[in-house]
C-alpha cells in the first residue's frame, strides 16, 4: 500500500503513474472517473509517455449535474480525450439522485418502511439510505442468486436501528 504524507492534488501524477504502471504489469484497462477531464488529460499524458498498451476509459458525470443540459467536462476536453483514443462514458450512480430526489419531494423525511424486490444486490445494498432511523426494511427481491450486496451493518441497520425481514412467501397485504 502506498501512503502520501499530505492530501490533495499534489499526489495526482504520483497516483496516475502508480495507476498506469499497475494496469500495464496486470494486463489491465484503466478506469478514471474524471469530473472537470483535467486529470483525465494528465492521464493521456502520462500514458502516451508511459507507452501503455491497454484501453484507457474515463468516466464523466451526467448533463445536469450542476446546470440543466450542461456537462462539467468541457467539450473541447471530450473531443481532445476522444481523439486520444480514450473512452469517454458519461454516466450517474444509479440511486443517489432518487435519494435526493425523494427526500426533497417528502421535505427531507425519509420512508418508514421499504420493500425491495428488485433483486438487484446494488438496489438491496442503496435501500437503506432510503429509511429512517427507526424504520423497517422487507426485502422480497432476491428468489435467484443475484450476487453478493455489500451493506455495513453497523451504519446500514445498527445505527439506525432499522429492523430487517426477508420473504418468500408473504405479500404486501401482510405487511
């Protein structure tokens, strides 16, 4: 493991070298999120420098995210990483705007009680941001091996005190 004796900016190129050298020695692509693409640049960079072999991606926020129809990477800054070979993916995480977005609509309160059954271990995994301290869960979703969902219990259930049933059989009616 590699510790930096401050935070900050000043490790980027650090980071991106240590990055580029560990993809190449592994046989991998890179991924980098990459909000603004000034990092993004760096790393093209550094990668054309480097010589590295492997796809380089770079994931953006969505249109919107600080201004309606605006991105936060420049599109002269699209265009240069496109041109550069990259792949450019514009994309959101999938459940933190709906976080948002319902507990604005309900004036900052969040729900006393949530069926998932999406069966998805990511939607399992994000549900519990979505109840309230004191609140109850029922997950219905998962009648197949979905895969794993990565929650900490400590700050998911415990903390919260929310209390946690699975089915297989019940339905709303008996909630």
């Amino acid at each position: 493991m590699i510790t930096f004796d401050t935070v900050g900016g000043v490790n980027t190129d650090a980071t991106l070298n240590l990055a580029l050298d560990t993809a190449r020695d592994r046989g991998l692509d890179l991924v980098l999120a990459s909000s603004t693409g000034e990092t993004a640049k760096k790393l093209v960079a550094l990668a054309k420098e480097k010589n590295f072999p492997n796809r380089l991606v770079v994931v953006r926020h969505v249109f919107g995210m600080e201004e309606p129809g605006q991105n936060d990477m420049p599109e002269e800054t699209a265009n240069f990483l496109r041109d550069s070979g990259v792949t450019l993916v514009t994309a959101a995480h999938a459940l933190s705007g709906a976080e948002r977005g319902i507990s604005k609509k309900f004036g900052g309160h969040l729900a006393d009680f949530a069926f998932q059954c999406t069966g998805s271990p990511v939607a399992h995994a994000n549900i519990y941001k979505f109840i309230r301290n004191g609140g109850g869960l029922c997950e219905l979703g998962f009648f197949i091996n979905g895969g794993d969902a990565t929650i900490n219990p400590h700050f998911d259930i415990c903390s919260k005190e929310i209390t946690v049933v699975g089915s297989w059989v019940y339905t709303l009616r008996d909630y």
